[in-house]
C-alpha cells in the first residue's frame, strides 16, 4: 500500500488509540451546530421543491430521490446558483458534477487528466494528502512547487514545469487550495492569482483549485481563482463537508473545459469515469444537501454565518494562545492566518510520527506532523494546528498540553 | 474514453432520447413499490437503534451520523447478520467495506488486486458491463471466460488460466455472477460452485462472487459460494439497489481473505483505496440501509416479499409471451431462467446498436444488444431482455412491439 494511506491510517489510528487526548489534528468541522432534524428537514424541503419543478408528479419524484439517477447529479442547478450567489462564479450546471465528496471529484479530474505514464500533476506543497491519495491512485506522480509566504512560489512553479517538460514529462495540472490552505492556512492575494492565471494560460496548465475554506473568510477577500478565470483554466473542486453536511459527503466539480473532439465539457468525461466508478451520487443525500441550499437562497455564506464565527473566534483564541505561551521562546513561530481551520507552527526540533505518538501517550494532545504533507516523508520542524472542531476550554488545555509538549521535548 | 463507458453511455442516452419508448433494455428494480416516506422511516429506526447502542449519548449518535466517519462504514454489523439470516454466510464485520453501491466495491477490489502490468482478471462472458468499467478504470485486461448452458465453462476457465500463465500473466480472480447472471439469467448448480471452488483453491484463484440478485430466487436455491467458501477464496460483492433503495447508492464488499505481511484482512486494504477514494460511504445513506434491514430483522429476504412475487411474476409473463408469440418462429429462441431480472433472446439477424436506434425510432420498444456485455464490441443474434421494472400491460405492449421489430428486421 501507498505510503499516503498508510500516513492517513495511522493519524486515524492514533486518535482512536487516545481518545482522552485534546485533538489539534484534526480537520473535521464543528459539530457543536449539527442537528440531527435538518436530515428531515432539508430532505423534505428539497422533495417539496422537486414536486414543483415536477409539476406536482409524484411518481416522478419517487424515481428521482429513490432510484438510481443522472450520472451527473440532481442538483446542480442549485450549485451553480449558490456558485453565483456566493462566488460570483457563472456556472453552466451541466459543466458540473455531483460527487462522493471532494474527494471523488479529485480523483475523476485527475483520471480523466492522465493519458499516459509521461503525465504529472504539480502540486503546491506542503499539499492536502488527499491529492497524493487520489493521484497516488491513477498512478500519476505528484512534483511539489514551493510555497512561498504568498502562498505559491510562482518561479518554482515555472521552473518545475520547465524542467518536468525537459525530462520528456507533461504537467498537466496545478493543485492549489487558494483560500487557508491546507495545511498552511494562507490565502492568495489577486496578484498572486491573476499570476497564477496568467502562467497557466502561458504554459498550458489547468488549475485545480480546491476551495473547502473559503466562505469562512472575510467578505472582502479575493474572488475564487475561478471567477477570475475567462479562459477556462481553472477547473473548480467544491466541498459541502465543511459548509453543508460532512455525513453526506457530496461535493461536486466545475469542468467547463473544452475537450477536442467531444461535444460537451470535460465534465462529460468525468461523468463517464464516474459511471464506471460509483454510477451516481446518492441522490437521497444530495437531497438533504439541496435543502440546506434552498433553506438559505443558495447561499451557504448565510446558512454558515455561526459557524464562520466559530472558526473566526477560535483561530483568534490560538494566535492569542499561541503568542501568550510562546511569545518569547526561542526557535518557535507560526504564521497568521486570516481564516479558515489551520495554521502551522515552527518548533525547534523535527517532529516525526514517534514524537506524536509521545505527544499523545504523555500529553495527551495531538496535532499533525508536517511531512505527512509531503511525498518525501521526511520530518520537519513543522506542525500544523487546527482549531476548527474544538470548544475554547478545549483550546486552552490543548494549548497547555502542547506548550508542556514542547517544553519536555526542548529539554531533552 | 474506453469503449466500456462509450456502451454505457449509447445506452442511457437512446432511453432518454425516446421516452415514450417501452424498456425491455432497463435493468432497474420494480419502483411501483417505493414509498418516499421510508427514507424517514428507516432513517429514524436506524437513529434509535444506534442511540440505544451508545446508551443514549446524543453527542455520539450526532457525530456518527453527520460528521466524517469511519471508512470501512457504520453498519457493517447489520449487513453481516443480514448475510447469517439470508444467505447462511458467516462474516465478520470486520471484514467488511460499505461502498458506494456495488460498483465501487468492485473498483476497490480491482485497484487493491492490481499489483502491475500483467494482472488481468477473469470474467464470465458474456458480462456485466460494470466490470468492464471497473476494470478498465484500474487498466486491468479482462479475459473473457466462456459461459455454458450451466452457466460457466470451467474446462474453459482452466484453459484461459494456463494460457494467460503461458503469456507470462497472472490471473488474480475470476468474476461471476452466480445467480441470476446479467445478462443471461443463468443460476449456478451446486456441483458447479462447487468445481468451481476446487478450481479456485488449485489454481490460487480468487473468485468476485457478485450477487445483486440472489435473493428473489426460490429458497430452495443453491447457497452462495461464499457460503460455501471453507478457503477464503471468494471475496463477496453485495448490492443493496435491487433489495434496499437503488437511490441510497449503498454496497458492500466482505474480503475476508489474509494478506502476506498485514494484520488486517483484505478489506483494510480496500479501507486505505477508499480512503483516497471516496473517503466514506455516507453515513446518512448508510443509516436508511440500516434502517431497512432493522426494520426486517436483518432479512432483507423478509423486506422484499412482494417485490420476489413481482419479479417472478413478470419473467414468467415474458417467458410465456415469448412463447405465445415466436414459439415457431424459425431462428428465434431463448432460455429460461428461474429467476432474477434478465434473459436472452435469439433472433434470426445480428442485433446491433443501429437496430436499436430503429427498434427505438420506429417500434418504440427498446431492448440491450449482447455486444454490449463483450469486450470485442462484434454484433451478435442476441439480445437481453429486462422486465423488472415494468407493469403487467407494460410487458404485454413491449412483447408486441418487439414482435412487430422482429417480423419487420426478419423480412426486410
């Protein structure tokens, strides 16, 4: 087995083993705000929409929710609403599909990217592990561009692809999370992304933009790469894990691309692989997910606006913590960023999984070992903390935990 | 894209194209008997079912039902008392992956057998088209093994097995349908599985026993071969759209098997691809399977009485309408399975896509091609034909168009 899924199984497997320990791994989404009675109620709201666009059939809305259905999904037209309304992004909803989470949608775009052994994917790094998973899978190797404190380093990305394509290598994609990235938590500037815009249009490249973060962040931010993009460059990733429901994991991609010799989009393509994949995404899960849509006028800013105070406020609670604690600590920094689940923390010795697991066993708290971000698997003095599941006495005593953690560890 | 998605596609679109068509070519389960009402119903029982198991700790049942959850899937213990009531097959929840519908479960089995280049699967031919799909997916060839009168050709099986050994290939399992074949109809006899085990077992074989439509055959039917299995030599692919909900897009896959070097059996193999995959299988859609089999006593034999007696009511309707109308007719015969949703018919010309199209166009009567379920694409005399869907007059008018088509092609 791959060594990405055995670095996910085993950050799974070590909080199972300590439950009692504070978590500041994981990246789960507050659950404090989940209700067990929106399940009925935004199904329901969703049926009740149906029945109308249906012209009140009823048999025909049994068949949608009950049998199976449209290898693209059923609620795209919804999607691509919430997609203006929140993004300012014009969707053509059959340019979208709807997937088993972000993830499925991950390993389609790249199934259908890769035509031969030569193809490679580029991959802003430290990078989200799925994207190893789910390239790891198609057999398509993965080459890191440096991050830079903008975010992407964007002579990097250039030279990599340069030098891929002088090895007989064809880049045909670059992975990024331009809103609080996982797991560095920074955000592009506009610059940043109409560079990046510009280079992929220059060289060729698609952009992947993953963007499960976003609508936690200010207003005023930059738009999505994707409402920029008037080239068809971007190929857009969304989640509903974080702004919807994780336990019905629908996500769903934005593929508008032209594909030679094909009358529709690429995401036709994707539709097709994901004929052979899974056939269709629940549609009684995209249901409850459609809902929720309509519960808020497609906008998810709104249907989130507690939980984007939640994540707001506890990012704040570990920059304060985190500053308090380490202010004066030698060969301990961090980043600051803006929004969004994570931030990374510089500490003055490598941490490797053996020091996670002392961590948990004599500490009790748990957080994530950085290299886990990258192929090479090599230990760095860089943790990545997250926040986004936790109560604010929870922060506290995690941050105690971590700050004695530390201090043992810089003692011996 | 491959040929595989191509078929499955030219296949969606004619029915889409032609709505006013009748489908003998549909292979969907019999939607007269859904009932919008029980996704609330089964979703609640599986609720208090799982609030009773973790003693009441509301915070629990939240989290389990609505956050990110674990990859092997929640109700794992139901599905493997559903296989000891239904199918007298001993499984240890353990060893058991809930997928997203069937097809996923066999992407996952493929991917983790697939270990280079000269893996290839067996697979009964004529074939599920999904397993091409899935097949194709993971660049795995398949090697066509032939089908008998009993359903699979074993002395052909050897031969394809020494001769892909010969070809410096190695066969990691073979693929059938044992019950109820798509597209033939064609149930295994006893002594069959039971060659076909010893086969298994001699030449290190694994068997994908795929059995999405066992349970609507007589009771007196022969066992499944995993419940024959002393060797771990079946890995068991179970569907819950044909006897659960086709819309809560829920399967399983039960791979006991031990894997050289691992602690685990191989269904954890198939967890890590999963994890990359999909993540997890929704534990809302989840939750509505559980549901249903509770609300049965894990008997998903229980849960599905009226829907055997439609089944087996509608294929004895076309058996006895074929009879009625080409019972001596020169050149065209069929077989007769004893249960299930599909059979083949012989006509006197090949029957390819274009006959379709004319058969659709001008007879309003669809059906599926058999080339569709080989690899090699050629036109064959044969046809499958699908009454599971349909309504007692629904049956009667398809029969008469199709005999319309066929007196039309046979004299033209």
């Amino acid at each position: 087995m791959s060594p990405v899924s055995e670095s996910m199984n085993f950050l799974n497997e070590i909080a199972h083993r300590f439950p009692d320990a504070i978590s500041l791994a994981a990246g789960r989404p507050f659950e404090g705000l989940f209700d067990l009675d929106d399940v009925h109620r935004y199904f329901d709201t969703y049926r009740r929409h149906l029945t109308a666009r249906l012209g009140g059939d009823e048999q025909a809305v049994r068949r949608t929710l009950l049998q199976y259905g449209r290898t693209k999904g059923i609620i795209h037209e919804l999607i691509a609403e919430h997609l203006r309304v929140d993004e300012g992004i014009t969707a053509d909803p059959q340019a979208l599909v709807v997937t088993v989470g972000c993830q499925e949608a991950l390993y389609l775009t790249l199934r259908a990217l890769r035509r031969d052994d030569r193809d490679v994917l580029l991959a802003v790094t430290p990078s989200y592990v799925g994207v190893h998973g789910a390239a790891s899978l198609v057999d398509m190797p993965v080459l890191p561009v440096r991050e830079s404190p903008e975010g992407i380093d964007l002579d990097d990305l250039l030279a990599q692809v340069r030098r891929a394509r002088a090895a007989g290598l064809n880049p045909r994609a670059c992975y990024v999370i331009p809103d609080f990235a996982n797991p560095s938590g920074i955000r592009l500037s506009l610059e940043v992304r109409q560079r990046l815009l510009r280079i992929a249009a220059e060289e060729d490249l698609l952009i992947l933009e993953d963007n499960p973060y976003g609508l936690f962040g200010d207003l005023d931010g930059p738009p999505t790469v994707k409402a920029l993009d008037e080239r068809a460059r971007v190929v857009y990733l969304g989640s509903f894990a974080k702004t919807g429901l994780p336990g019905a994991r629908v996500g769903y991609v934005l593929a508008d691309q032209r594909v030679p010799g094909a009358a529709g989009p690429l995401a036709d393509q994707l539709a097709k692989i994901k004929s052979m994949l899974t056939v269709n995404t629940s549609p009684i899960a995209q249901a409850v997910i459609g809902g929720k849509l309509l519960a808020h006028g497609c906008s998810l800013r709104a249907a989130n606006t507690r939980e984007r105070e939640h994540y707001r406020s506890n990012l704040a609670q570990v920059l304060t913590g985190l500053q308090k604690r380490f202010g004066a600590t030698p060969g301990v920094s961090w980043n600051t960023p803006t929004g969004g689940f994570f931030l990374l923390l510089t500490v003055p010795f490598p941490v490797g999984d053996e020091l996670l697991e002392l961590s948990a066993e004599k500490f009790r708290v748990l957080w994530t070992p950085v290299h886990h971000f990258y192929a090479d698997a090599q230990a760095r003095n860089v943790m990545r903390l997250s926040s986004s599941h936790l109560r604010p006495e929870e922060i506290e005593e995690g941050l105690n935990r971590l700050a004695d953690f530390i201090r043992y560890r810089s003692h011996t």
